[in-house]
C-alpha cells in the first residue's frame, strides 16, 4: 500500500514554475534546477532517466560534468522539498529510480496532474452525450493554466518537445471544450481558453472554426468576423492557401447567422450539434423539404463493386476508423501511397463496412489524376454528385461556384462520406468536401497534397502490406491450394513483387491457372515487371507530370549503390546542384515514387528501381 506523501505541497508548472508550502513559497533557486523540477513535473510519479535529464537540460551540447550537476540539483531539490531530512537519507519526495530521479506528488498537489484528471472527466462527459457536465470538467481543467508552461526556466529547455508538447494538450483540450460549449449552448464559458489558445496556434484552421462559431453563438458577430479575417490573412500570408472548408462554414454561419445564441439546444441528437437553420445564400434557390436529395438518405450504390475479395489491411482500417471519428466538424482524410498499393481498394473497403456511421448517405467521385487524360474538373465532378443527390439536369446551375453553393445546401445537415478518389491536387478537391458536422471527405491520391493537408485534412500514407497479408493476398487471387503446393515460390514471388497489392494481382492474372508457381518466381528473377503491365502504366502515369529534372533523376537512381541516396549524393549523379537535386528528390518523394525513411534520405521501392533502369 503506497504511504502518504508527508508535508503537502502544492506544484504549479502551467505557468510560472511555482511550489508552495501553506502560504509560503519555496525559492526554487536558480534557472537549471528549476528546469530540473519542472521535468520532473511532467513525470509526476513516473522515473526520469538521467540521460533523459541531460538532453532536457542542455539541448545544444552537456558540458562534461553534466550528470554530476544533476546529481548536486536532485539533491539540493530534495533538501528544499523536505527540509527537515538527514543529509544523506533518501527521503520520499525526490528518489532515485532506475538510474534517474522520481518525484512523488498526489493529484491534488499538481496542476497538471489535475488539468489532466479533469481533461478526461470532461472528455467522458462529452462521450456519452453530457454536454453541460463536459463543459464543466473542461472549464475546471483548463483554469489550472495561468499562463505560458514551465515560466521561469531557460527558453531554450521550455522549447523542448515535453514542454512544447504540453500546449498541444491545452489546445486539444480547448477544442473539445468548444464542441461541448457549443452543443449545450454555452459559448461564453470557453471564450477565454479559445482567444488563447487561437493566439498559440495562428494557423490552426478548426480551432479558429470554433473561436468564429462561439463569438457568433455569443452574439458578437463582428468579433466572429473579424476573427475570421484574422485567419484568412494569415493562411494566405504564410501559407498561400485560402480557408478550407471548415473556416469558410464558419464565416458562412457568420454571414447567415445561422449560430444561434448561446442557448440549450433541445433538438440535437446527443452528442451532435442540432442542425442549424440557414438563409439561401444570394444567387442560390432556398432549398424546400421536398427538395430532391434534401431530407432522404443519399443511395449507398456509388462505390465501384469490388473485382476481387479484400484481403488484409487490420492497422490501416483501424487507423481509419480513429482518424474520422466523429467531431463538430467534418473531416477530411488524405490517403496516399505510391502507384499499385492499394489506396482505392481500401478506400473503397473501409467506405462499404463504415456506410452505417453515416445515415445521410455515401457518395463517390473518380476525380481520373492518373487516367492519362487531364483530370476531371471540379464543376463537371460536381454535375455528377448533384444528380447522385436527385437533381434533375435542368435544375444543376452553370460554373462551378454555383453548383459548388448548390451542393453543400444540399448536403447541408447530412451526415455523409464523401470518397473523392485519384485526385491530381489540392484545389480539384477543395469544392468537393461535404460541410456538415460529422461528414467525412476520403480523399486518395498518388500526390502529397500538401495544400490540402494545411487546410486540416488527416494524411494517412499507405505502405505495401506486410509479407503475411501480401501473402494472403496472393493466396486469395491464385487460389490457396496452389500457394500451399509451392509455399517457397509463393514467398519469392511475395518479395521480388516488393509485396505491391497491384503487382501480386497482375501477375496472379497473367498466368495460366495450371502454372507451377516456380515458373512465376523464375520469369521474375529475370524480370521483375515480367506479367505486371498494369505496374508499368500506373508508374507510366505516375511520371508524366514530373519536371524534367525530376524524371531525369529518376532514371538515374537505380545507378547509386546502397539502401537510400541523400540530396549531395543525387546531386553529384545528376551533375545538378544540391539545391536542385534536393527540390527533384523532394518531387519524387511527393509523387511517391520515392520514400523518404528518413529526414534527407530517400528509398526506392523494388518495382520503381526496375521500371526506372528500364527507362534509361
């Protein structure tokens, strides 16, 4: 049984580093054993190791006589802590543990040990529909910050990753206050933690979302509007991009005043926002009940029919299912990989199995990027959802502003999943993304969009299988008997293929059905594309809208020797300069052509190392 922890103390470290014994306060002395006891905080109950400490403490470089100093802080801290002990006893605040230090507190004695107790009575709250609870845990928790974390310590240990990591909790926590504030209709009671945590995160597009819902919930409509214009100006000054979809609902609801005032809202199904009720906006028709596609589940039949069984892919669904779990906000997911993983087929999949989540509907669009053919443009993508949602063609408005306003009416209030996929960028999909709360957009592409991703979308990147999928991929399209027949064969094949979902398939098509599986591994031991076209066109297309520079680098690779190549390495191979050599690896990366493993050195997958010494 753990013993109480003798003279209460309270810790303060969500602000300026504080302790208190009574009424008095403790001088912590100087700025690096502050810093210790602060780590230490962080860690409340839980062992530091001292090279743990060392790194924290000194982020450029320890002097020699670091884990002595340490040594001599943790033992100073100790006296301080508990004054009246021996000088030689261990004492039960500050112990060594596993070759570091434990500092013992109870939750009533740490703000962030409470923040966080209190966080996560909220976010219980919040889960089971308890709005006005939540709201109350969240308040509480974040009114034990006072101010920017760990004060007092030296700026270069406070930007340290545990104590900068510390304010991504405070932001998370703010913006499940502000879901919960705006469903029960207390907006006010979260303004404070919002401004705050706005001016912590000035690009953060969802959280500024819910700093102009809440300002327009409270009636403070020119607050709400100038909050937006605040945003606005930043993402196009330092990111050149303009709001997504979410900020854009924001200033829509601004505009229509469609946030009502802070006021319970009976009508919301629990734990969803109650739909709101909006003006037409100018120049669209105000779209009746009887409206086509209005008040009716969309039809579910949008999805290209599976060719083959799905096989496989347990951490990618379930990271899918985490990163689109329900919130105040549509989501948008960004999956990507290279040509032939498999991206369509699991979205496809995961779209089928997760259709009851959404009970407005499921809609798809091939938005064509590696067709060959220039990609599909986002007012002719447009026309085919809108007739997918019951309008007549006569009644689809020209342009594609128009038929943009017009759709998102229509979706308006629908919990819907979108799949938009084989998208070439960031603004073919932009008018696309459904607006309403818990609607997700899943958006796959061969590019790493990041225009999209600084809009908010969650990018998921798709790797080939493992060797135990891939190989029960090539089980269920050769047949498992003849796997089970020639089970080293199947293996090789498995590995010369690199494990590519697209590679296995083609090369399961292109044989005869009585062909002994060794014959496969051989012609692919000779060539590695050998019986895998549909490889070669997807890499085909991949290229096709590379620089020059990239394409030519890219014929060059399968020359340097070992694993990855590095920009100075690229660069003395293509004679480029390794400013230019970088910027074509970076190209390449984005196309997924190559893999960067690590920061500035990137791999080549089996089948693009072939195609590519092909393509010299």
């Amino acid at each position: 049984m753990k013993q109480p922890i003798p003279g209460a103390l309270r810790f303060e470290v969500l602000g300026p580093l504080r302790v208190h014994t009574g009424d008095r306060e403790l001088g912590l002395g100087f700025p690096q054993r502050r810093a210790l006891l602060a780590l230490l905080l962080l860690h409340s109950g839980r062992p530091v190791p001292t090279h743990h400490v060392i790194d924290v403490l000194w982020p450029a470089q320890a002097p020699v006589s670091a884990r002595n100093a340490v040594r001599r802080y943790a033992g100073e801290l100790r006296r301080l802590l508990e004054p009246g002990l021996p000088p030689r006893a261990p004492g039960r605040r500050l112990l060594p543990r596993n070759g570091g230090y434990l500092l013992e507190a109870d939750r009533d004695e740490v703000d962030l040990l409470r923040f966080r107790d209190l966080a996560r009575r909220g976010a219980r709250a919040a889960a089971t529909g308890r709005s006005e609870e939540a709201v109350r845990g969240f308040t509480a928790a974040l009114a034990q910050w006072r101010g920017p974390v760990a004060m007092g310590i030296p700026e270069g240990v406070r930007a340290h990753v545990e104590f900068t990591a510390l304010e991504g909790e405070f932001v998370r926590t703010v913006r499940m206050a502000a879901d919960a504030a705006l469903r029960c209709g207390r907006a006010e009671d979260v303004l404070p933690a919002l401004r705050r945590a706005t001016a912590l995160e000035p690009l953060d597009e969802p959280l500024h979302a819910r700093l102009v819902h809440a300002l327009t919930a409270c009636g403070r409509r020119a607050e709400a509007l100038t909050a937006y214009e605040t945003i606005r100006l930043a993402l196009a000054r330092d990111l050149s991009v303009p709001p997504g979809p979410e900020l854009a609902a924001a200033h829509a609801a601004v505009l229509h005043e469609t946030t009502h005032p802070a006021a319970p809202r009976h009508s919301a199904a629990p734990g969803h926002p109650a739909a709101p009720r909006r003006r037409a906006a100018p120049g669209h028709p105000a779209v009746r009940p009887d409206t086509p596609g209005r008040h009716r589940a969309l039809p579910t039949a949008q999805l290209p029919s599976p060719r083959t069984a799905f096989v496989g892919r347990a951490p990618e669904l379930a990271a899918l299912a985490a990163l689109t779990e329900a919130t105040a906000a549509p989501v948008t997911v960004l999956l990507t990989g290279m040509p032939g993983v498999g991206k369509s087929t699991l979205a496809a999949h995961w779209a089928d199995t997760a259709s009851a989540r959404f009970p407005g509907g499921l809609l798809h669009a091939d938005l064509g990027a590696s067709t060959g053919r220039v990609p599909a443009a986002p007012a002719d993508v447009l026309a085919g959802l809108l007739a997918s949602l019951g309008m007549p063609p006569d009644r689809v408005p020209e342009g594609a502003e128009a038929r943009t306003g017009l759709y998102r009416t229509l979706v308006e209030g629908l919990r819907v999943l979108v799949v938009l996929d084989d998208a070439a960028d960031s603004e073919q999909v932009r008018p696309l993304l459904p607006p309403a709360p818990g609607s997700v957009a899943l958006v796959t592409s061969r590019r790493a969009l990041p225009g999209l991703v600084a809009s908010g979308a969650r990018p998921l990147r798709l790797e080939p299988p493992d060797a135990e999928d891939a190989l029960a991929l090539l089980a269920e399209r050769l047949g498992p008997a003849r796997t089970a027949a020639e089970p080293r064969a199947a293996e090789e094949i498995v590995a010369r293929c690199g494990r590519l979902p697209l590679a296995l398939t083609a090369l399961a098509a292109s044989g005869r059905p009585d062909a002994p599986l060794e014959a496969l591994a051989a012609a692919l031991r000779a060539d590695p594309l050998a019986g895998t076209g549909a490889v070669r066109e997807a890499l085909l297309a991949a290229c096709r809208g590379l620089t020059p520079e990239a394409a030519g680098l890219l014929r060059l690779l399968p020359r340097h020797p070992g694993a990855g190549i590095a920009a100075h390495e690229a660069a003395a191979l293509a004679g480029l300069p390794q400013r230019r050599a970088r910027r074509a690896l970076g190209e390449l990366a984005d196309t997924h052509l190559l893999t960067e493993r690590t920061p500035g050195r990137y791999t080549l997958h089996e089948l693009v190392r072939a195609f590519a010494a092909g393509a010299e």
